[in-house]
C-alpha cells in the first residue's frame, strides 16, 4: 500500500483489496488484515483509509463476521482504530450496509461468552460517541419494533457481564442524549433501568461513570422524576451512597436518611473519581427540578450528606456543583408560577456570569 517513497497510494490500496474478500485463501487474508492493521496505527494511514478507500471500509465491515478467528478479531482491532475518528465513523454510518452492520455487531454483544464480545461493544461505544452515528444507530436499531436488538437486550446483557461488556456503558451513555432512547430506557413496564442502578459500585470506572451518565441523562425527563424517586425504583439512595464517606451524625439527622446511608461504617469510602462524583451531584440537581421532589429530597437530608462532601472535595469543579446542589437544598422555595426549575429563564447576563464561575 505504499510507494518507494513512503507515501499512500490509492490504486495500490484499491488492488491490495482483493486479498481481502472471502474468496481469498485465509492465509492471504489474514496477512493482509495484519498489514492493514498497522496501516490504522499511523496518523497517514487512517487519513489515507477513510480518505480513499470505501470498499476497504466495507471489506473489514464484512470480515467481523469471518469465519476465521484471528481474520475477525484483526477487523475488530481495526475498526477500533477507524471509528475512533469523526471522518471515518460518520462514512461507515452513511454506508448503504450500515443498518446490517451495526445490528450484527450488537447481536455480538448479547453472546457475552463470543470471542469479540468486548470488541464488539468498544467498536459499538466509538460510533455512539458521534451525534451523526449515533441518530444512525437509534434509525437503523431502536426506530422500528422488529429491529434485531433492543435497548432492553443491550442493558440486560450488559448488566449481567459489566466485566466483558464494560463499553457498553459509554454506548447508553452516549445514545440516552437521545430523547427518544431516554424514553425506552425509563420504559415502566420493564425492568431497565433497575438493573444499571447496582453497577453504581462495578469495580471498573468506565462503567461507572457511563451508568453515572446514563442515569444523568435520564433525568432531563422530568416527568418520570416522581417514578425515579418512589420506592420502586429509590434512585436517591443509590446516587447518594457513593458520595457518603464514614462520618457519624447524630440520631436525629440519622434517622431522616434513607435505610441504606444510616450506619455506613468507619471504613466506607467515596467514589474515587471525580468526574463520577461531579455527575452524581448533577443528576440530584436536576432531580430537584419540581416542587414535589425537591420536598422529597429535601426530607431524605440529602443535605447533611452533601455538607460531609463538601467538607471532603479538593476537586474545584466538583465543589462548585456541590455548591449548586446546596444551594437548592437550603434556598426557600419559588415564586409561585417558577415552581419547576427547568422552566425558569436565567437572564443571559446572569447566565454568563455563572458560566465563568463554573469554568473558574
């Protein structure tokens, strides 16, 4: 694929990927796979790729799903590379055989014990992480009912081997900036996101902080904040326990605590990230959007736990949306008519002020 000089070559690259089709010996393909590879490692071969050469793109599309191990796992690594940039994932996404594609690579991710599962749900989150693919992904995957996966498939494979599909939390997070996927996600009649809630604590940050970002972003819907908050789901708790470390309070402030923050223990920790802790302090925030359940967060203390935080927090960005919460938590209630906090138009000088101060 390169001249004597060094230098890419399209008319060498386009004869090169004929030892990429099936039809090849599998010796031959995998060797071409291998040189390909190293070509995605350089800054000039991924430029030249996603510059050039559509039918490779589509070639190693294909071959994820070769019979050949070592030829599946190369494209894999491959595509890896490639989707990693905005250029090349938005023309794998325009591709005609996208649809097919990303249903394919899905469906590996649900076979958690596959060979390219972990691979599959890197590739997955990459593409997500571009708001071209991943309006191409809901399209192609979630906007019809007989579609080869769902969002309910994804979260439960997901949640039950977090270890091997731990990208798979950057793929909700990244596709629940979707309205419509928010909706699936909090759908009531199924148990969704109930099973992301325990994943607060996976030992991996990655998924962590995806499930951290996936419930985040479910709270821009208001209107489920209610249901969030009730018993059946006491998403609270389970954002407040990461942010508790081991102080001790006294009985009356312990005994208006949820069940699961009383008697933490001297050995309890906080969250080690900061990034976590920041969303997980956001999304009570927005969770305190209406009257009712900024009441109800209000009567669960939340406040005592934040004022431990505060304490604790070296983290500039995080004391000052620590410092948000709080403000909510101890500021007297609206004007009637201002009641819902995400109606309320902040005056744009204001609004800038508090933008330099939170860069600050």
């Amino acid at each position: 694929m390169t001249t004597e000089g060094g230098e890419f070559n399209s008319e060498v690259l386009l004869s090169f990927l004929k030892f990429l089709s099936k039809s090849s010996p599998p010796h031959i393909r995998v060797a071409a796979m291998d040189y390909l590879l190293g070509c995605t490692g350089t800054r000039d071969g991924i430029e030249f790729i996603g510059n050039n050469s559509s039918k490779c793109l589509k070639s190693v599309m294909e071959l994820i799903g070769d019979d050949d191990i070592s030829i599946s796992k190369t494209a894999f690594k491959i595509l890896i590379n490639l989707t990693a940039e905005l250029e090349i994932a938005v023309k794998i996404a325009a591709s005609p055989d996208f649809g097919n594609f990303i249903g394919n690579l899905l469906q590996l991710c649900l076979l958690a014990d596959s060979i390219n599962a972990y691979s599959a749900s890197k590739v997955a989150s990459n593409l997500s992480r571009w708001e071209p693919c991943s309006a191409a992904i809901k399209k192609a995957c979630f906007a019809e009912n007989d579609s080869k996966v769902s969002v309910n498939q994804i979260v439960e494979a997901f949640s039950k081997h977090p270890d091997t599909l731990e990208y798979l939390a950057n793929f909700l997070s990244n596709m629940s900036c979707q309205q419509e996927i928010r909706t699936l996600i909090l759908d009531k009649k199924r148990c969704i996101i109930q099973r992301l809630l325990p994943l607060l604590s996976f030992d991996s940050s990655v998924v962590r902080q995806g499930v951290a970002a996936t419930l985040k972003n479910c709270c821009f819907e208001t209107d489920y904040h209610e249901w969030l908050l009730s018993p059946e789901i006491d998403l609270l708790p389970r954002l407040l326990l990461p942010l508790a470390g081991p102080e001790e309070f006294d009985e009356d402030d312990m005994e208006k605590l949820p069940d699961d923050l009383q008697y933490l223990g001297d050995d309890k920790t906080r969250e080690p990230e900061e990034s976590i802790r920041r969303i997980l302090v956001e999304t009570i925030n927005k969770l305190c959007a209406t009257k009712v359940c900024r009441h109800f967060v209000k009567d669960k203390n939340t406040y005592v736990i934040v004022r431990e935080l505060h304490k604790w927090e070296k983290s500039p960005v995080v004391l000052a949306a620590i410092e948000n919460l709080v403000s909510v938590l101890i500021s007297d209630e609206p004007e009637e008519g201002m009641e819902n906090l995400e109606n309320v138009v902040i005056p744009e000088h204001i609004e800038e002020k508090l933008t330099q101060l939170d860069r600050q």
